[in-house]
C-alpha cells in the first residue's frame, strides 16, 4: 500500500511540475538593424560569466548587435536584417572566484550568420550567408565606447566585415 502510495505521489508531482522553455530566437531591432539570434543555447560560445542571467545576457548581446550596425549604417539609405545561427565570443569564460571572460589569442570571434540588405525603396540590393572569424582580434585597439562595451571585439569584427563587402 505504501509503494502504491508512492508512485502515485510521485506521479502525481512529476505530472505537476512545469517545464521552462526557452526561446527559440531573439530578436532586436534599432532603427536600421534588426537582429535575430536563432536557438542561442545552442550557440558555440554565448556565456554571460559574471554578467547576468543567460536569456538576458543573449538579448544583451542582440541589443549590441542591432546597436553597431544601425550605427555603421546611418548614414547610407539602406537597412540591414541579420540572422545570427552560431556566435563564438572573444575570448572564453572560466572560473577563479567567479567568473570571468579571458581574452587570449586563442579564443577568437566567430560569427555565422546570413543577411539582407535593401535600399529605401525595399529593394534587395545585397544578401548573403557567410561565416567570420578574426584571428587577430587582439592585435587590434580599441578606443572610445568601443574599449567599454562587452563585445567590443566582436561588433568590431563584424563592422569591419561590412565595410569591406559594402
């Protein structure tokens, strides 16, 4: 009797609990850039460390994102869609106390993603799905807010992509 007891509890509770889904994308738009961040979970390296809880982190990073580009593209008559599907930040996070972002030439960015780009009038005028890294990022400075801003490194590599292919 008590077995069936039991069982029955246990059924009971596991039948109750709720399970948390996560998202499958996040999204943010500023302006001119709308970035969308499929499954980040699955992302080879989007780990917040120190720096918060990981949905928020992840909507952080997309926040970023849309903010560089729609910065970088303000002054064309064009606007941009981005469709991040894996990101490896700079660097790696690693526990000594707590946890922290290392950077060493080692870790480099990456980036895959696929974009749009139209002109006022909606029209496409470049697209493509391509995949960024940058094996030198720490050779590189960084000044200003860029120096300040969590993913400088990364934001950087992706602007300079674009100002290469634009």
């Amino acid at each position: 009797m008590k077995k069936l007891l039991t069982l029955t509890l246990v059924a009971l509770l596991a039948s109750c609990s709720s399970t948390i889904v996560e998202p499958e994308t996040v999204s943010a738009t500023d302006g001119l850039a709308t970035v969308t961040l499929i499954k980040p979970r699955d992302f080879s390296d989007i780990d917040p460390g120190n720096f918060g809880i990981q949905s928020d982190f992840e909507q952080n990073v997309a926040n970023k994102l849309a903010e560089a580009l729609a910065d970088h593209f303000k002054e064309t008559d064009v606007t941009i869609d981005i469709t991040f599907t894996d990101i490896d930040l700079a660097g790696e996070t690693r526990f000594n106390m707590q946890e922290i972002r290392v950077l060493k030439d080692l870790y480099i960015p990456r980036m895959s993603f696929e974009y749009v780009i139209k002109d006022v009038a909606g029209n496409v005028t470049l697209a493509d799905t391509v995949d960024i890294k940058d094996m030198s990022y720490l050779s590189h400075r960084l000044f200003g807010r860029e120096a300040n801003e969590l993913i400088g490194y990364d934001t950087r590599m992706l602007i300079e992509y674009f100002e290469k292919v634009l």
